[in-house]
C-alpha cells in the first residue's frame, strides 16, 4: 500500500515525515469534544497519529493527571470519583463528562466564559 502525505503528518501540529506515533482509545465517551483531531473509528475506538513531540506533551499531561487523581485516594467520596464537601456547590454543570457541582457565583462565571 503507498502511503501519501497526509499518513506521514502529525495531526495535531502537521509535523510531516515518516516516524509517527499512534494512539488508540477506547473510551465510552465522545472525545471528540476534548480533542476533535481524533478519528473515530468502528467500535468507538479513537486514533490519533502524532509525532515524537507531540507524544511528549501528551506524556506530560498524562503525568499530571495522574498526580491529580491519585492526591484524592485517602479523600471520602462518591463511587464516581466526587467529593461532596461544599452545600453551596448545589448547581451540577457537565464538564468533559463529569458532572462539577457549583455555587452560585461560579457557575455565573462560567457561563460569562462560554
């Protein structure tokens, strides 16, 4: 099979040549909407071919995440992972498929955002 130039670019800066990555993700949720250089394939897996920098960044960002996360394991919390501390946060609002609880005054400002 020939490959073309586009099989060749990262998709997310378009870094072209022939050592790329790829990432493939099987998530029960449109990640589309985080990231829409994902190409959704058949069985709701999501592939993204980046190149070596690019794999850095993601590196990183998966580094950090991991860090968040793992500072609530000794907090009480929900079987979904929410801790209910605040009965001012009492207006839910969906955000990247988790539901975040908020108060009065933030969930103002986060629509003046959106």
């Amino acid at each position: 099979m020939k490959m073309n130039a586009r099989d060749y670019a990262c998709q997310l800066c378009y870094a072209e040549g022939p050592d790329k990555r790829n990432l493939y993700v099987e998530c029960f949720y449109d990640l589309k909407e985080a990231v829409e250089e994902f190409d959704c394939q058949a069985g709701g897996i999501y592939h993204l071919r980046f190149c070596k920098q690019c794999r850095s960044e993601l590196l990183g960002v998966l580094r950090s995440w991991a860090e968040v996360c793992r500072t609530r394991r000794e907090v009480e919390k929900d079987s979904d992972g929410f801790i209910d501390s605040d009965p001012e946060k009492n207006i839910p609002v969906r955000i990247d498929g988790a539901i975040t609880m908020m108060s009065q005054s933030e969930y103002k400002t986060w629509l003046e955002r959106q």
